[in-house]
C-alpha cells in the first residue's frame, strides 16, 4: 500500500506580542521639567510630541501627553492626566519612560543616569508581561 505522506501545518505568526521593560519614573517635577533635565543628563532630544495617547470611552476620553525623541528611539509619556492614570496598576508612578527593543543594552546605565536627576524620587523597571492592564498595549508601539 502506498500512503501519502503525513501532512503538517505550520502557523506563521502569533497574536501574542513581545514583552518589553520600560521605566516608571516617580517625581513632583511638571513634563516638560523633568523630560529637559532627562535631555541635559542623558544627551537625548526628548521635545513634546504633536500626538497624544487616548484613553477612556467616547464619553470619557483622557489624553496623556508625551515626549520623544527625533528618531523615536526614546519616549516619556505622563501617567497622569485630570487625576487618571494612563496605567491604573501603576498609580504611584508619574510618568512612563519607553525605549525602543534594540536599546536594551545601555538599560542599566540608563536607569542609573535617570535616578541621579534632580526631582527624580524614584525610578523603577517594568516588564510588560507583568503589568497587567488593559492600557498596556497603548505604549506597546512606543516600544517596537
């Protein structure tokens, strides 16, 4: 008997993303004071981006402003905005701070620099697998 062979399917692609780190920044400074003093320390080009992320309902929209880079390599996004948060797990945190996947490797140096800014109180290291909220995904293309 002659069989044909066994016929096996491969499935290219998957709806399951990528995790990446990103930094949660704590500070009393104002957006545009802290992403200034972020430039004069690291040597970025963070300026005020024309775009803003949207959150909420129809009814209910909240916009979080945000800072990048010329060439989006580096993102800082508000958390707070009319006393929401873009992240509702991280509600301690101020501001978010993105790099894109390909500057993971200066991460360390980065939150080392980040800490020592004056009115930085804190910086702390997410994962994105580990952050679960639904807004997760609205800084997810900052990210890639």
């Amino acid at each position: 008997m002659n069989s044909s062979p066994k016929i096996t399917r491969l499935t290219i692609g998957s709806d399951k993303t990528e995790p990446f780190n990103f930094l949660g920044i704590v500070t009393s400074e104002q957006d545009y004071t802290i992403s200034l003093r972020i430039n004069k320390k690291t040597g970025l080009a963070l300026h005020h981006s024309d775009e803003e992320i949207i959150s909420g309902t129809e009814n209910d929209r909240v916009t979080f402003t945000f800072f990048t880079t010329p060439d989006s390599s580096h993102a800082l996004v508000a958390n707070k905005s009319e006393k929401k948060f873009l992240i509702n797990k991280l509600n301690k945190i101020d501001f978010l701070f993105i790099t894109r996947s390909g500057n993971n490797s200066t991460f360390p140096d980065l939150v080392k620099t980040i800490r020592s800014i004056e009115g930085v109180t804190a910086v702390f290291v997410f994962n994105s697998a580990e952050v679960k909220d639904r807004n997760i995904d609205l800084i997810r293309h900052l990210s890639q």
